[in-house]
C-alpha cells in the first residue's frame, strides 16, 4: 500500500484514514479531488523521500500550504503535502541584508511578526495573510492589498531550494549553479524568444500561465521568480529567502466615495498618480452584508456614494502623510472623501475588505455565490469600462456578483451566483466562464492576477495564448517533470473547468431535519456548503477579540477547525469516501471537539454555524437510540436541577460522596468540580423580596436554570440594578428553561418542547413591547437565535426582538451607571454574547462608567458541557491558555475578573484561584 511505502522511507506523519482523505477533499475552490493520502513533512528530506515513492509508484503530488487556493490548485488525487503543519518556521531574519529564510509553510503573518521586531515588513499581504503561507503564496505569485508599494510575491523573492519530480535538487537565485534541468530549459527559452516577448508579462497582474518573461536574457534568466505563480507543477519548494522592506514612517488611509463601482474604476488612473502604496475597491453590497451580519457599529462612517475606494499613502511624516491623503481626496472626483486618521477605524475598514472573499460568498439574491471567475485583471486604465461590460455580462447570463479588489491593479475579485445546484447549473458555468474569458481577452487582461489559474482557469489559457505559446510552456513543463507528477491538471494539459465541481456532486438534504435552516432555505446541504473554504478559522482571530475557532488553535489538527468539520459534513452529504452517513465514525471524529462556541457564526465571513450543524448531527444519529452518558447528566441538568430544589444540601452531599467514580459513570472528567446547588433559589427569593406590584417600567426577566439553581446572587444582583434604573422586574408564573443543554447534545426534540413553553411564556410580554433581559449569555442567545432555528414560528421571533442583554436595555435606556473610575477589569465575553449579542454595548457601558477594561478574545474552553466530558480536559485547558488563564495570572488582586457566563466562571474556579463576577454584579456592588 502507498501509506505502508510512504512509513517504509521513512516519513513518520503520513494518513490515508477517511476523516484525513476527506479533509483534504477540497481547498477554498468549488473543487473536490480526494487524495490517496496526506502527507505532513517535517524537513526537506522526508519531501524528498515522498517524490522518491512517487516517482516509483505512479503517483500525482499536490504541495499545499493552508489549503485557500481559490482555483484548485492545492487538490490532487494522489499524495497532498502539506507544508503548515512541520515546516512552518522562519529559519533566520539578516536586517542588514533585509532577508528572511523561511519554510514554505510559514503563514505570512507569523513572518510579518518576527519581521516587525527589526522594523521590516514583508511586502505582499494577501487578504489572508493570518492563515496563507509564503509557499502557497510563491505558488500563486500572490499579491495583496500593498501590490502598489511592495510588488507580487515574484519581486520579493531573493532564492529557493525546491526539488524537481526526479529528485534533483535545485538552489535558485544567488550561488545558482549549472543542471541538466536548467540546461533544457534555456535552450527552451532561446528558441521562443519572441514569443515570450510579445505574449508574457504584458502588465503587472498577467499572472495566468507560466511567467516566461523572467527568462528573457534582459531578466538574467531568473528562474526563482519562474517558480512564483507555477502553482507546483515544476518543483516542490523546500526553502524561500525573500526579501524585506522597512516599515514606512506613517501610514494613513482615505476612502473615497463614488456614485458606483464602474465610476470608481474609472478614477483608478487618477489615483495612481498619488503613487499609492494600496487602492482597493469595494461597493455598498458588501458593506450592507457587515452591517446587517454585525451590527450598524461593525462599519465605521463612510463617505457619501454607493461605492468606494480605500488608498494608502505613507509618509516620512504624519503631516505629510495627512497633506498627501487631502490632496487624493480633492483631486480624484470622488463625490465625496474621508480622511482615516485614527489607526483603529482604519483596521475596521481594512477588515471589511480582506473578509470579501467570505462576505460575497452569498449574493444580494440571498442565493450562495462561488468562486470560479473571481481573479481577472485587465490593465487599470480600462478598468471601468471593463466593470460596465462585466457587469451586463453578468445580466445576460442572470446572475449577480459583488466585485471588489485591487484597483490600482486592475485585478478584481468576485463571486457569482451560478445556479450550480440546480438542473442544468454546471452548463451554465462553462458557459460564463468561457464568455468571461472572452471579455477579459479582449480588454488585454490576464484570466488570473494573483490566485493562479488552477483547476478554475487552466482550460480557459487557450483564450488568452496563441499554440506557440503554449507550446512553449507545454515545452517548460516537460522539461521539469517529464511525466506529468507535480499537480497534474493545472497550467498544462488542463483538466476540463467543470471537471470535478463539488457542489453539484453533494445531493441535497432537506428531509427531517430538526433546524429550519432558514438562510439556507431549509436545505442542509447548502449550510454546511456555506463554507467556501478561506480558512479564516486556522488564524488566531483572539487578539481582535474573535472566538472561531479554539479547538484548532489549541491542537493546530485541521479536523479541529470549522473548515475542516465542513468539509468532513460535505463528504457525509456526498457519500462516497464517508459512508454511514450521519453516524460515519469520521463526521464524529471531526464533531468531538467541537466546542458549540458559536464563534465561527460570528467570525467566519460566510457564517457557518458549525454549532447547529453538530446539534443535528447528534440528533440524528441518536434519535431512537442510547445516548453517551454524558448526555443525559449534563443534557438533562435543568431535571436534575428541578429534583434537587427540594433537597439541595442532600444532593450536593450525594455528588461529593460519588466521587471520581460516579463522575466516571455520568461521562464527567474526574478533574472537574460538580458545582454545588444553591440552598435558595433565585425564584424563591424573588417571590419573597420583590413586591408583584413594585413601581417601575416593566421588564421579563427570564430566569435560567444556571441562575436559578446555582448563582441567584447574580439574578439578586440584576434585580438591584434593573430597579435602580427605574424597572419593575417581572418573572413567569412558572419556571422556564431555554433548553440549551438539550440543544448542545442533539436532543432536539426535547429542547423543542422546552423552548416551545419557554417562548408561549414570554410571548405576552414581547406582544406588549415589555423587553425581555436575559441573565445567562448563552440562553439568552438561545432566546435571541436558536429559538427561531428550532422552532421557526412567529412567537419566537416575537420574542427573539423582544430579548436584550442587560447592557443593552440599560444603554438604551440612557441610565448612568454608578462611578468604576479606577476599577481595572479583565472582561471575558461569553462565546454566544460575542457570536451572537455582540458585546461592544457591554464595552460601552464599562467605558461610561470609567473602566479600565481588557477585552479577551477567545473561548474560556469550557463551553457548557463540553470541558467537563470525559476525553476533553486536556483541550479545554489549552484553550483556556490561549488568553484566558495568561491575563488573569498577570492581573494584580484589584483586578476585576468579569465573567458573565457561568461555564466561564466555573472554568475559572476550576483552573485558578480567581473568581469571576458578572456584569449585574459589578454594578450592583457600586450603587451603595
């Protein structure tokens, strides 16, 4: 077997078992090529030595970095490498010589940030630089947001050491020596010469096909940045020296306003000659689809227009900088401009730019809108009238697209909605692809200007080059691998672009699923095909305050991320390599450490919602059957919770007495504390302290099982502050549950019926504009989201609009908090406060009450039930580790520890000897 040959020349991390092979099925393309087996390198000889069985055996390599190829081209069908997960380091910085060495799969941003120490940078920054490497960036001759300062990827390359199909090994760049390879191919070159001039390397983004130009006797015969933009198919890279470039003093953003995209690019030749060092463009469709994803607050103000574009000027100083940004402004007709001098503004507004990929990945038809056509460029001076033809090229085949991208170098991305999943679907994509190819042919342009051709475009490169020419690279081909090993199917002898498309292979399910799937239009399949693959879930997104996703950050296995359990679901739903369906060992193997954190439904541009997707999951694949026990210890906890209102001190006394053992038999890792019961219940205490007449606006107050029966000191604490702020609190008449430990277990059908009378219950206040205040973050989310998932009636988006945080009835309300001037806090925001509340209200009010507040990003790992599972300890403290447990071990004993959620608190009290608080609890502690 391949494996068994693989393990045999010695290579130790090699997988071929299904969860690998399925993970692996797709990169950020429409493509799906499942692998025979994956390899994970740990240095240049175990690459050498999987060439070596290959060439033996047969069999295709595919190199990849991240995976976030958006043409195909880090699929293959026989052994994958990928590079991120060994040879991930930066092997040496020379600041006098303004070089870095790196493996090839460094990410792009980890070089940035040893690169910053001595006050250099490197100069191309994709959009998604927190995850691409620097070998898949050489691969596409990637270029980024900074082109105009910095160069393509090709400009910063200073040498490589790669080796070729047949084992040679090739030192490129200074100290380059003579080989048979490098012998054939200049007599290649010599004899197309004139092809080469009068066909490549036309413009700066002409990055389709080999780039032939770099050999021409004027270019020194450079083959190192040959190797940028040939996406693996002449030689599989093993080290990179690129080149460095120093930070410029200042920089300062200016967003100009337009009346519409086209306009837009017509001022593109304006603006160029601000010497710019970015220009990128970007219309009102994806800046509506941020505002109503997050919130009106998640896009800063902008300019008047419907379109705009964001220009980056440096400077030795900042009044430079700002003169030169005033005058783009004034001089390039825009309608209107702004000035973007505060940094932090300005990093909102580049995030909304490099999350394009993910935010267009839906069109303003609400339909799913793919990649495919997403990277051509045409020459910027043509580049409006390009846009208006692009545009009625788009009506006549009936789809739309939000195209964005770089202007300054004609290269604009988009995402189409090409009826892929219906009848007839896959026609009409051949059929606008090739008409596409025919527009940007002839405005001069190139198909791909930065993500390679791929298996989206390599067909179309008989549009855009003569026989000769691509003979000539047919020719260059042969010359590095001779019998077609190193990604076969791109560039050279193509393989047809609607070959392979992993849309129109997944069947769709729509049938008895337990969630509406109401964005999705109750189809399964097109949720889980929400995720396009751009890897954002592989990036540290914590220092920004993201969540998504804490299992991969903390096992750094691609299985833990949310494009990972995406593309395992995918497989489930096609059926060919993960059978069994919903219960197919590999789809758990993928779910079990997801955390239900819901950060991904927040942070992933497409909106994936991996924690739903496991609900179902499990429910269907227990529904009818025995569950694990662990599901109904804590999945039935509010039970528990109701028996032990009786008698609390005598069922705390039989939970310590069960010790380690009756842990064991409940599921429950033995390291973790049962949290004791409350001898009073929050409810009983309200009935006994607060009047049912009490004067006051009045307000729901929607009691949890975790408030009730565990923490009522913090409901009394609500209570204090809701009345203080001129609120009468009100509860139901009986008690009520949001069922969300049903729901995080699959046992939806319970949690319907839960939630159901929990929604019948608050229905009258909603119906009398009388908000409802959760306490709880997590079933207040449940109130505000799921609830709606589940049960998809009219009552339960009723009460969904009715249901607030405390900040934000208290910040609607205008109510001035009691003086924390002085008052250090490290706040933790619950993972479903950040996903699906928002907790910027919660910032707010902190800031107007004169906090001194560190924000965390990041899950606290425990995440409800999921830390305390057997098998699941050693995850939940190193996600705790990623911010958590550092910022409290290096706050002072003043410091505050806000912790809303009880999962967090009780991770806390679990792992230090602090203590969290929550929100109401603060204030209350204030108000005298």
């Amino acid at each position: 077997m391949l494996q068994d040959a693989l393990r045999a020349a010695g290579i130790a991390d090699v997988r071929d078992d299904g969860t690998s092979r399925a993970l692996y099925s797709s990169d950020a393309s429409l493509y799906r090529v499942t692998p025979r087996a994956v390899v994970f390198p740990a240095h240049a000889d175990e690459v050498a030595a999987t060439l070596s069985v290959c060439r033996a055996e047969g069999v295709p390599i595919t190199a990849r970095g991240a995976g976030t190829s958006i043409a195909g081209n880090a699929v293959g069908a026989g052994v994958v490498l990928d590079f991120s997960r060994h040879m991930n380091n930066v092997v040496s910085i020379d600041p006098e010589a303004r070089t870095a060495v790196v493996q090839p799969g460094t990410v792009q941003a980890v070089l940035q940030k040893a690169a910053l120490g001595h006050g250099l940078r490197f100069g191309p920054d994709p959009s998604s630089h927190t995850r691409c490497t620097i070998g898949g960036m050489i691969g596409n001759n990637a270029c980024g947001s900074r082109a105009l300062g910095y160069g393509r990827t090709s400009d910063n390359l200073a040498g490589l050491r790669a080796l070729t199909a047949s084992g040679e090994e090739l030192t490129l760049g200074p100290g380059q020596t003579s080989s048979a390879v490098l012998d054939e191919l200049a007599t290649v070159t010599r004899a197309g010469l004139g092809t080469i001039r009068t066909q490549f390397g036309r413009f700066g983004r002409q990055v389709s096909g080999y780039a032939l130009e770099t050999l021409l006797p004027e270019h020194r015969f450079d083959v190192t940045r040959l190797m940028a933009g040939s996406e693996g198919t002449l030689s599989v890279l093993t080290e990179a020296t690129v080149r460095l470039v120093a930070e410029p003093p200042h920089r300062m953003l200016v967003v100009l306003g337009y009346p519409d995209i086209a306009t837009a690019g017509d001022a593109t030749p304006a603006i160029l000659e601000h010497r710019p060092t970015a220009c990128e463009g970007i219309d009102s469709r994806i800046v509506d689809i941020v505002r109503e994803r997050k919130g009106p607050a998640a896009v800063p103000p902008l300019p008047s227009g419907a379109a705009w574009v964001f220009v980056e000027v440096v400077g030795d100083t900042f009044a430079e900088t700002r003169d030169r940004a005033a005058r783009v402004g004034a001089t390039c007709a825009a309608v209107d401009f702004l000035v973007v001098e505060d940094v932090v503004k300005a990093a909102a507004l580049w995030r909304i730019r490099e999350d394009g990929a993910g935010l267009s990945a839906r069109s303003v038809r609400d339909r799913p809108a793919h990649a495919g056509w997403e990277d051509a460029a045409v020459p910027p001076d043509r580049l409006g009238d390009y846009l208006r033809d692009f545009d009625a090229l788009m009506a006549e085949f009936d789809v739309t697209g939000m195209p964005y991208g770089h202007f300054g170098d004609g290269c604009m991305h988009v995402r189409i909605d090409l009826p892929l999943d219906r009848p007839g679907g896959t026609a009409v994509f051949r059929d606008f692809l090739f008409a596409a190819a025919d527009l940007v042919v002839g405005y001069g342009g190139s198909l791909s200007g930065e993500h390679g051709d791929g298996r989206a475009r390599s067909e179309l490169l008989s549009k855009m080059y003569s026989p000769e020419a691509l003979a000539l690279q047919a020719a260059v081909k042969q010359t590095f691998d001779p019998h077609n090993l190193l990604n076969p199917g791109v560039i050279v002898d193509p393989a047809p672009l609607d070959a392979d498309l992993r849309i129109p292979a997944a069947p769709l399910v729509r049938q008895n699923l337990a969630l509406a799937y109401r964005h999705d239009g109750g189809n399964f399949t097109q949720a889980v095909h929400r995720c396009t693959g751009v890897g954002k879930c592989r990036a540290d997104n914590t220092g920004t305050g993201g969540v998504m996703c804490p299992s991969y950050l903390a096992t750094r296995e691609e299985k833990d991320s949310t494009r990972g359990r995406a593309r395992v679901l995918q497989e489930m739903i096609n059926g060919t390599d993960v059978r069994d369906g919903w219960r197919a060992p590999e789809v758990h193997e993928a779910l079990d450490l997801c955390l239900s954190c819901k950060g991904c439904a927040s942070d992933c541009p497409t909106g994936v919602d991996m924690a739903s997707y496991k609900s179902e999951v499990l429910y269907q694949s227990y529904k009818g059957r025995l569950r694990p026990p662990s599901h109904y210890s804590l999945g039935w906890l509010p039970r528990w919770a109701t028996l032990a209102r009786v008698a609390p001190r005598v069922i705390n006394a039989a939970a310590r007495l069960g010790g380690s053992a009756g842990l064991a038999a409940a599921g429950v890792d033995h390291r973790r504390h049962i949290p004791a019961f409350a001898r009073q219940t929050f409810r009983s205490w309200f009935a006994a302290n607060v009047p049912a007449d009490a004067p006051g606006d009045e307000v729901a107050l929607f009691v949890d099982t975790f408030t009730n029966h565990f923490t009522p000191e913090v409901g009394i604490a609500t209570v204090r502050v809701l009345q203080d702020a001129g609120y009468a609190p009100r509860l139901t008449r009986r008690r009520q549950c949001c069922g969300l430990t049903w729901i995080s277990t699959g046992q939806l059908d319970t949690a319907r019926r839960v939630l159901g009378r929990t929604v019948t219950a608050l229905q009258p206040f909603a119906e009398r504009d009388v908000p409802v205040v959760g306490m709880e973050p997590s079933c207040t989310a449940v109130l505000r989201a799921d609830a709606a998932e589940l049960l998809d009636t009219p009552a339960a988006t009723t009460v969904a609009g009715a249901t607030r945080t405390l900040a934000e009835l208290l910040t609607a309300r205008g109510w001035e908090p009691p003086s924390l001037q002085g008052r250090r806090v490290v706040a933790q925001p619950h993972c479903h406060h950040h996903s699906v509340m928002g907790w910027g209200t919660d910032a707010t009010l902190l800031a107007g009450a004169g906090a001194e507040v560190i924000r965390l990003g990041g899950c606290c790992g425990l995440a409800g039930n999921f830390g305390v599972e057997k098998g699941h300890y050693e995850v939940s403290v190193a996600v705790a580790e990623q911010q958590l447990l550092p910022a409290v071990r290096a706050a002072d004993p003043d410091t505050v520890v806000l912790a809303d959620g009880y999962s967090c608190r009780t991770q806390l009290d679990d792992l230090t000897d602090r203590h969290g608080i929550h929100l109401a609890q603060l204030l209350a502690a204030r108000l005298g």
